[in-house]
C-alpha cells in the first residue's frame, strides 16, 4: 500500500515534470528569450506552482543545457551566438553519422515501418497552424511530428545513449530553428521536403546518401540561424 509520503513525494515528482515541461517548451521556442535571467518568483506565478518544483525544473533544464547557472546571476537560459551553433552543428553532424549508420545498420522491418509513419503523420500536418503563417507560429502537432520523425531515424542505432545526446543536441538546434523562423519562411513552400528524401534513402538502404542528406538538412537550417543571428546583431 503507498504512503502518504509516498504519494506526496509522486505528486512533487510530477508537478516538477510538467513544470519542467512548460519550461522547456518556452526555452526551446524563444517565448523565453536566450540569455534571459530568469526570476523565481516570477516564474513561479507564470507556471502557477511552489518554488520546490520551479526549482527542480530548473535543476534539470541546466543540465540539460537549456539553462545556466551562476553565482552572480542566478539562472538565465542558455545564450545563443554564431560560434555556438557553428560547434552545435558539427557535433551533430558527427553524431548523425554514427547514429543513422548504426540504425541503418541494425535496423529491421519493424524500424523502416516506423520511419515511414513517422513521416506519413508529418507530411499530413501543416507546418503552419491556420491563422498563424504571418506570426510565423509553427504548429505544435508539426512540431511533435517533426521531432518524432529525427527521433526514429536513429531509434535502431543500438544505444540508449546515443539516442538521448541526439535528443539533447535535438533541442539544443531547435532554439535556433525558432529564431530564424523570418529567414525560413521565404521560399517555404516551394522549398523541395527534405524529409521525404531522408526518408527514401533510408528505405533504399542507401546508407552514404541518408547520412549525406541529413547532414544537409542540419546544415541548411544552421545556414538560415546564421543569418537570423547576423540580421539581430546588426539591429536589422
């Protein structure tokens, strides 16, 4: 039978979960700005919680590296420049490379049917939600279906850990994909899926071109944070 500790200390767990949720969302798409102090009491009241889960998100989202911490400054979200998404994107191109060989390498029936769901369910959601394409807003369906479709890519590379650093890098990227939301737009829907050519290659097994053309798309978006952050810098 569970105590009432017990389930005291599972509700604690939980509320610091979501909370960390709410966090990470807000961190990862911008609606927090990088390199912005981050006051307890204050998010406290934005969240509606107590400071033991506030602080238990904040805890994680730091090592996570979403966050930073300090003894002059407290936390504040992780800032964001040129030369970190440049070393950002190196990284994960080398781990892209290890883990897409290794899944295509192992993977098995079972795992090309999962990339293809993954892709059949983010072909079919709009990237934009109604309404939203002149705030340039993505959909948060196209988002999880986005994120699901990178995270079967490498589901069949044999390592736990190897998944969890993708993930993490994962998020690391997405904060730049957010802030170059004005560059990104332009030309978007001509733009050719590069999903679905991602995909192709690695139902062909064709292990050279699926490294090759995933590298590309992290590339492509690194270029359009590029210009992003120069067009900030510049006051633009």
């Amino acid at each position: 039978m569970t105590s009432l500790r017990d389930q005291a200390r599972k509700g604690g767990e939980t509320q610091a979960s979501a909370v960390y949720a709410r966090l990470r969302h807000d961190v990862i798409s911008t609606a927090i700005a990088p390199g912005q102090k981050l006051r307890v009491r204050e998010l406290c009241a934005r969240y509606g919680v107590g400071l033991n889960p506030l602080r238990e998100a904040l805890n994680r989202a730091t090592r996570d590296g979403l966050v930073c911490q300090s003894d002059l400054r407290g936390f504040f979200t992780a800032p964001v420049s040129q030369q970190d998404l440049l070393e950002l994107t190196r990284a994960r191109c080398l781990l892209a490379e290890v883990c897409l060989r290794e899944s295509l390498l192992h993977g098995d029936a079972v795992w090309e049917e999962g990339v293809v769901i993954a892709f059949h369910r983010l072909s079919r959601v709009p990237r934009y939600a109604p309404g939203h394409v002149n705030e340039l807003e993505f959909d948060p369906a196209w988002e999880a279906a986005h994120r699901a479709f990178h995270r079967s890519l490498v589901a069949a590379c044999g390592s736990s850990y190897l998944i969890e650093m993708d993930a993490q890098l994962f998020d690391a990227a997405d904060r730049y994909r957010h802030l170059s939301r004005r560059s990104a737009l332009s030309g978007t829907a001509a733009r050719p899926d590069q999903h679905q050519a991602i995909m192709q290659a690695v139902l062909e097994r064709d292990t050279p071109k699926a490294v090759a053309l995933l590298q590309a798309h992290y590339q492509r978006t690194t270029e359009h944070g590029l210009k992003e952050l120069a067009r900030s810098s510049s006051g633009a």
